[in-house]
C-alpha cells in the first residue's frame, strides 16, 4: 500500500513554523489527496473495485493535463474529453470518467476538509471543480450501447447452442483434447440464458448456489439459483437475489445436471466450490468468458455484434413474450427500475402481431355487441 501523509501532517508542512520537509512537496500532496480521498470513499461502505477504477480515472487525467489537482483548468478536461472522442470511446465510459473527476474535484474543495488552504499556502494555487454542466457528457437517453447489440431470436439461440453442442462430439471424435472444456462452456452459457445473467454473475456461481422450489418439486435442486455477485448501486457492495428457472426453459436442467454430477468433477476442483472450474482449479475469468462467447459466435456463423450481454436482453425480451409480468421480469434480472427491464426488450414481429390480433378480437366483438 502506498504511504501517504494525514491531512493534519501537511497542514502543520504548510504553516511557517513547519517541522516537516518535503522532499517533492508536489507529488507528496497529491499522493495524500488520493490516499485521503480513498478513506472517505471506504467510510461510505463503497466497494474496492469501485475506489480502485475511480483512482486510475484520476491518475491518468493527472497525467495527460501534466499537471496537479490545485493547475487543473476546465480546458484539460475539453481536451482530454476530445481525445476520448476521437478514439470513438462510448458516451457511457466518457460519462463515467466525468463522474469520478467530478466527484474528486468536490472533495478537495469541500470545506470540510482542508485542501484548498493547504494548496495556497505551499503552491499559491487552490483546486477547483473543472466539470461543469457545460463541458461534461450528460446522461439523456435510456440506452447508449450500439443500436446493432439486440436480443437473439429463438432461432439463432437454437442454432447456438446447437453448435456448442455438436463441438463437444466433434472434439470427442476426433479424440483431441478440450471436450470436458467445451461441455463446460456450453452449459456455461446456456445457464447464462437460462437465467439472464450478467457475466460477473455467471462466473460467481458456486455449488451451493443451485436450489429447490417447493412448487416443482420435481426439478429437485435445479429450480432456482441464487446470484450473489448482481451488479451493486453506487459503488455499493453486490446485490443479491434468486432467480426461478420458467417452465419454458426447464430443457436447461438435464444438461446442467450432467454437468453437476459428472462433468465437473473430471476437473478435478478439490476445494474450489466454483461452478466453472479451469484446469488450474481456478474460476473461469472474465475474459476467457468474452473470448469463448466470441469464438462459438464466430464459428456458428452468427452476427458479430452480438456479445456475451445479448444472451441477458434475449431472456428478458423472451421472458415477455412468454406472457410473464414485466414486475416478475425485472425482479428476475434484478433491476431497480422498470424503465431498464424496458430497454432490454425488443420484441419480435410475431409476439406484436400476436398482440394486435388480440386487440382486433376484442375490438370486433365490441363492434357485433
């Protein structure tokens, strides 16, 4: 961990009668900013990763503008925002370093703490909030991922998962190695359909996470699945919620049976409780996860915009079809608002007309009566 000096030994460096030198008086302040600045976020309850990403966001700008916090003017950011954009990054990412700057900014020239006197008096210079509502990225519309990222149809699903399947006899045929990998994969990512999980949640899955439903006893352990690494609000610590596996994707549990009972242990994990053990008795990463995704893709001939995501959108957007609740739905896949469950779905030409002829029904039966 790197050493860093409390606020009170820099305000007694920055007095007249100090009794504490700096060596490199800049790099120690904001070393200290930084390090202080983490402790406020940690006695928020906010989650490392969250701290650790918001860190990075200010060390990189620090080293783009060339300067420190207390010289930061709002043109470095017009600068380093234009740099981003021409790097065609996501409006989302671009937002979200806005945010961490932002939120820097209003730390150091809060006054309840002492930053800004403690930069006048070494460096003659104060911080000041270099965000403001006219040069930062503001969040107008619902959806900002790629307009070409959709739900798979039940088609393209089939054929899939289909071709997963058929690479694990392919591979066993040809008696080369890798068909335990490919089954595993395979039951990987239908479990991430059958129940719409993000991929932190997929990879978070352990053994004990299966459980029963006591209104369909017959599925035994397989009827529902607790997610305990659901996305967390505000740099929060992981959400948590059981899934119930629906009728109408029951298929998924002669697989992942097979998978529980036969197929895991062949890697032999020990004492990882890990749903998706590697080789090295490790879970699978997030990357091998995206990297395999893309291969099945690929080489099953699918749209190449499709991402490991779109397997989430297809639940949700299948789940209505199906004539479930939107409430049921967005309990499911754990959103906060129905407004996300919304943008997830896109639903396809048959479910509409399905709904018009409907209301075309009801419509000519009012018109006899």
């Amino acid at each position: 961990m790197q050493h860093f000096l409390g606020v009170t030994q820099l305000r007694r460096a920055a007095g007249s009668d100090s009794d504490l030198e700096l060596l490199h008086p800049e790099e120690a302040v904001f070393e200290s900013m930084l390090g202080s600045w983490t402790q406020q976020q940690q006695s928020r309850g906010l989650a490392e990763d969250t701290i650790k990403g918001r860190l990075g966001i200010v060390r990189r700008f620090c080293d783009y503008a060339g300067s420190y916090p207390w010289q930061w003017q709002a043109s470095d950011l017009d600068e380093y925002s234009g740099m981003f954009r021409s790097k065609g990054r996501a409006v989302s990412t671009i937002r979200h370093m806005h945010n961490a700057l932002s939120l820097f900014c209003d730390y150091l020239i809060s006054p309840d703490y002492d930053w800004v006197e403690i930069c006048e008096a070494r460096f003659g210079d104060t911080p000041s909030q270099i965000c403001l509502r006219w040069n930062t990225t503001r969040h107008v519309q619902d959806y900002e991922g790629h307009p070409s990222r959709r739900a798979l149809t039940l088609e393209e699903l089939q054929n899939f998962f289909d071709y997963a399947d058929a690479r694990v006899e392919s591979i066993l045929t040809s008696g080369r190695k890798g068909a335990l990998a490919a089954f595993r994969d395979a039951q990987m990512f239908k479990t991430a359909y059958a129940f719409g999980l993000r991929r932190s949640e997929l990879r978070g899955i352990d053994l004990a996470d299966l459980h029963f439903n006591a209104k369909v006893p017959q599925w035994g352990k397989y009827a529902a699945l607790s997610v305990r690494f659901a996305k967390s609000s505000r740099g929060g610590t992981p959400k948590r919620r059981t899934v119930l596996l629906v009728p109408e994707l029951a298929w998924w549990i002669d697989g992942m049976r097979q998978w529980v009972e036969e197929g895991r242990d062949l890697f032999a994990p020990a004492e990882l409780a890990a749903m998706w053990p590697t080789e090295r008795r490790s879970r699978v990463s997030r990357e091998y996860l995206d990297r395999r995704f893309a291969a099945l893709r690929r080489e099953s001939g699918m749209d190449p915009a499709l991402t490991l995501h779109c397997l989430r959108h297809s639940y949700v957007t299948h789940l209505i079809e199906y004539g479930y609740a939107d409430r049921f739905v967005q309990e499911q896949v754990g959103h906060m608002h129905a407004s996300t469950t919304s943008i997830y779905t896109s639903v396809s030409g048959d479910f509409k007309n399905r709904i018009l002829a409907d209301a075309l029904r009801r419509f000519n039966t009012l018109e006899v009566s």
